[in-house]
C-alpha cells in the first residue's frame, strides 16, 4: 500500500479530449475537408483556365446540375438509371448466393465456382455488350445482363473466400450445436465472413455502376428513356458542357452517398459492432 | 476418490486408434486406446505435446471416425457431432462475435433445438449468473477479457446439460492468474452441478488440480501409459516419498533423458 502513488498526484488519470481533438477524431469530418480542398482546386483552375468548354468551373457545374434536376431531365435519367441497376444488383447477389451456397455444399460445386470466376471474374462486362445485343435486343435486359455479369463474380469470389477462412472452431462449434447444410451456412458461414461479403458488396456495387454507366454511353437509349451515361454521351455531341458536367457530378454524387450512407451504415451495425472490424 | 463402481460406464473408448492425413503423410495420432468414463467423472487426458489427446477428444466430439475400435456413449456408438457432447475449446474465437454474450447462450440452446423463446432466456441467464457475467450478458464478446470469454464458452456448454463436457485446454491461452482462477472457478461448478467432463491438458499441476481421474497417454502415437486417482491434493505417496506429480512426471517422461515440459501454475 506505501508504494501507491495518491491519486491527485498523477498527471492525468482520465480526462475529455479537446473540443479540436474530438473534431479531428471524426473520418466524415476529415473526409469533407478533403472533398472541399478538391473543390476549391478545381474552382480556381476552372477559372484560370477560362475555358468552359474544356473545364466548367465547380459552381458552374453545379448550376448546371441543379438545372438539370429542376427540369427533371437529369432527375429522370437518374432515376433510370437507378433503377436498372438495382435489377441488375439484386439480380446479381441473388445468383451469387446461389452459386456460393453450392459451391459450400459440395466439393464440385467449389471446383465450379472456382473455375468461373477465375474465367470470368477478369472479363470485363462491357465486352459482352455486343453479345448481349445479339441475343436480348435494344433494350433493358441487355444492361441487366451485363450489370449482373459485373455483380456476379466479384460478390461471388468475395463471399466464397470470406466462407473459407471462417475459423476451424467455429465451424465446429457450429456443427457441435447441429447446424448442418443451409441452417450452418445461414447461422454460421454468414456472420462469420461478414466483413468480406460486406467488402465484396462494396466491390460488386462499384462495378455494376461503372459498368452501367458504361454500357449506357455505348448504347444509351433503351425503350425510349436513357440513363445517365446516355445524357452524358448526349449532351456531349450537342456541346452541351455544362450538362456533360453535370451528369458526371450526378454519377460521382451517387456513389459517395450510397458509399457513405448505405455501406458506411450497415458496416457500424454489423461488423463493427461486433468487433469484426475497426 | 476411486472411480464409482458403476455398472455401466458413460463414455466408453475401446482400443482406439486414430489416424489423420496431412499433405504428405498418413498419421496415426493415437493407438488402441482404452478408457471408460463414469458419471460425474472429471476425467483428465494428460500428455506431452503429439500423443493425439486433443485428436482423441475431436473424435469422442464425433469429428472424425476412428479406424479401429469403438467409441459409445450411453452405449450407443458415436458416429458425428452432437449436442450430448459439448466442445470447450482454447481459442477464445469459439464464441460468436456476432451475438453479445446471453445470444450466445440462447443461440446454443435453439440451434439444438433443446429450447425456445422464455425458457431458453431463462436458462441461459441461469448459467451466466453460474459464472458471475451477468452485469455482461449484453456485452459482445471483443469487449470482454481471454477469462471472461472461456467463461462464456463454459456458460454455454454447461447450459446444454450435455452428457459430458469436452474441454480442450480451456485455460492454455490464458495468463497464470487468470487460469489458476478459472480451474478454482471449474471446481466450485462442478461442486454446484456435478458434470462430466472429459479435460484435455499438458499441463501435469492442471492435471492434479481438476482431475479426479487422470489418464496418461504416451507421444507418437498416443498410447494409454496408465490411470491414475486424484483427489486434487497432490498427496506423497508413503512407500516412494513422491508426490503424485512427480509420479506423473517419472511415467511420462521415464525413457527421455531430457525434460522438455516444464510444469505450469
């Protein structure tokens, strides 16, 4: 007990961070000022360039922008565009979770898995494009082919390899307590190889939008409505500048808000709560 | 305590032997081994590193099939994983870390489908409270400390009520106090409940400390090198002025000049 220092004599036991301190901790924080040093770049680039034809100034851009979704042209081809790439990432995770499902429930069904992926996964889905012209015609299905094909594999490897290194004990604690076939891979492989399914949504959802967008500046317009890479590629060959930035911004936007609101969230309820992840 | 002369053993293991492939080799982890286990038994398997004690407990949890002999429970053969022979293993990952630590019990419970709904919550809460984690039982468990999480694991295979309770070095990964602490802590439940369990260690004071019967097996391939009492004393034995560990120690290691296992606590 002599050898115990008294409380009041140490320098600091607990005490609250700065107000600065507690400020810096915050990643959207950070990350926003970020954003804004960019912005602030490109602005007084634009502007010493002069060049609206070249490069449209930030606040040029998003006037353009707010125009666009006034009017509701670029609204509309948002929401096209959105909606097609749901179908084909629901489409997408659905096929995935069936071949993964399989690929855990037999050793064939692992050497298909694996063999399609490894032929597929580096093929880019806008090269089937063509095919899928073939053989689906001028219209949404051709998209959703493709956006599916960008899904598939990169959610399927992911999934797949998360499954793999779910820890022996596990495993067999799972098995312990009767969790056999689809009740084990429900109850066990999915929570277990959370981090990497989330990682492969992440993955899967950037490809499907790229690939979308991609596959829409190639063919823009299907059934009559068009999507964002559509108006790009319109705007463009009618010089429309502004609205070319604009559909850009438009793209950009969305995938910062599904990054940091929908992933960002699901990954605070889930992996990082369950220590999973930091 | 000597062994209850019961008529009929719990666990019976008739000459066992285990083999295992790795990538090159065909491996036999163990080699006819012999034993039966009572009710209310804390039976010890005590050997040095490589004499297929934590293989022989895989195989009673019915991970794998042994290529001769025959293992029963209650007398009837044990052919896979089962919810009458409950796992405590020495990672500290064997709890759920998706589930906080009362899920982890009621997950146990339901997936057996032993419970449902209130009377699993309830029996769940019942074995947290058995191992003081009640304040916890809404914790996850990345939040809690290496003892905290063995007890945990413990909690919820001692909720099961299986017919024998299968640790495998629960207290290895722990630090000296802490598992001094937890094999105290394993005693008093087992003075609360009378539970069988079946304890894998190297460890010979662990050994002495929880077990009341010990079985020494031999390394490469495990062999059964003999049965001994214990009454968690340590007594000297009058006619060679040894203790029990030093008798274990002399079994163990009799035709080894060096001694490469050091005793732990």
């Amino acid at each position: 007990m002599s050898d115990v220092v008294a409380s009041a004599d140490f320098g600091v036991v607990q005490r609250p961070l700065t107000f600065w301190q507690r400020l810096m901790a915050q990643s959207w924080l950070r990350k926003t000022v970020i954003l804004l040093v960019i912005v602030v770049a490109w602005e007084s680039y634009a502007r010493h360039l002069n060049n609206p034809l070249l490069v449209l100034t930030f606040s040029a851009t998003l006037v353009s922008f707010k125009d666009g979704m006034v009017s509701g042209d670029l609204l509309q081809k948002v929401i096209n565009s959105v909606v097609l790439l749901l179908k084909g990432y629901g489409l997408g995770l659905a096929l995935a979770m069936i071949f993964t499902a399989v690929a855990m429930l037999s050793r064939i069904g692992n050497d298909l898995l694996e063999t399609l992926t490894s032929a597929f996964n580096p093929l880019p889905a806008i090269a089937l494009l063509p095919l899928a012209l073939i053989w689906f015609g001028l219209g949404d299905i051709s998209i959703i082919f493709v956006v599916v094909h960008s899904v598939l594999w990169a959610v399927a490897l992911n999934t797949h390899s998360g499954f793999r290194s779910v820890s022996n004990t596990l495993r067999m604690v799972g098995r312990n307590y009767g969790l056999t076939g689809p009740r084990f891979i429900a109850k066990i492989l999915i929570p277990a190889a959370f981090p990497s399914i989330v990682t492969g949504l992440k993955i899967g959802w950037a490809f499907a939008w790229r690939t979308l967008i991609a596959a829409e500046l190639v063919f823009g317009v299907s059934s009559g409505k068009g999507g964002l890479g559509w108006y790009i590629y319109e705007s463009k060959s009618m010089l429309d500048i502004p609205a070319v930035f604009a559909g850009l911004f438009a793209v950009i936007l969305i995938g910062l808000i599904v990054e940091s609101l929908i992933f960002r969230n699901i990954e605070a309820i889930t992996v990082r709560r369950w220590g999973m992840q930091n | 305590m000597n062994a209850p002369l019961k008529p009929s053993p719990l666990l019976q293991v008739q000459g066992v032997t285990l083999q295992y492939r790795t990538e090159k080799h065909l491996v036999t982890a163990t080699y006819r081994v012999s034993f039966d286990v009572y009710g209310a038994d804390r039976f010890v398997l005590l050997g040095p590193s490589g004499c297929g004690k934590s293989t022989l407990l895989k195989a009673i949890g019915g991970y794998m099939a042994p290529t001769e002999g025959s293992m029963r429970l209650k007398g009837e053969p044990i052919r896979s994983p089962g919810a009458d022979r409950i796992f405590v293993f020495q990672e500290f990952d064997q709890l759920l870390p998706w589930k906080t630590v009362k899920q982890n019990v009621v997950f146990a419970l339901e997936s057996s489908g032993k419970m449902r709904g209130r009377q699993a919550d309830d029996q769940a809460m019942r074995y947290i409270e058995k191992v003081n984690l009640t304040k916890f039982a809404n914790s996850y468990p990345h939040t809690l400390s290496g003892g905290m999480k063995q007890r945990v694991a413990i909690a919820r295979g001692l909720a099961m009520e299986p017919d024998v309770l299968l640790m495998d070095e629960p207290f290895a990964a722990l630090d000296a106090l802490t598992r001094r602490k937890m094999q105290e802590e394993l005693l008093q439940l087992w003075e609360d409940t009378h539970f069988t369990v079946l304890f894998v260690t190297h460890s010979i004071p662990e050994a002495v400390m929880i077990g009341n019967r010990i079985l020494l097996l031999s390394p490469h391939p495990g062999q059964v090198k003999g049965e001994l009492n214990s009454d968690g004393s340590d007594p000297t034995d009058p006619a060679s002025g040894k203790t029990l560990s030093e008798r274990i120690h002399a079994t163990l290691f009799a035709d080894r000049v060096e001694e490469e296992v050091a005793p732990h606590g």
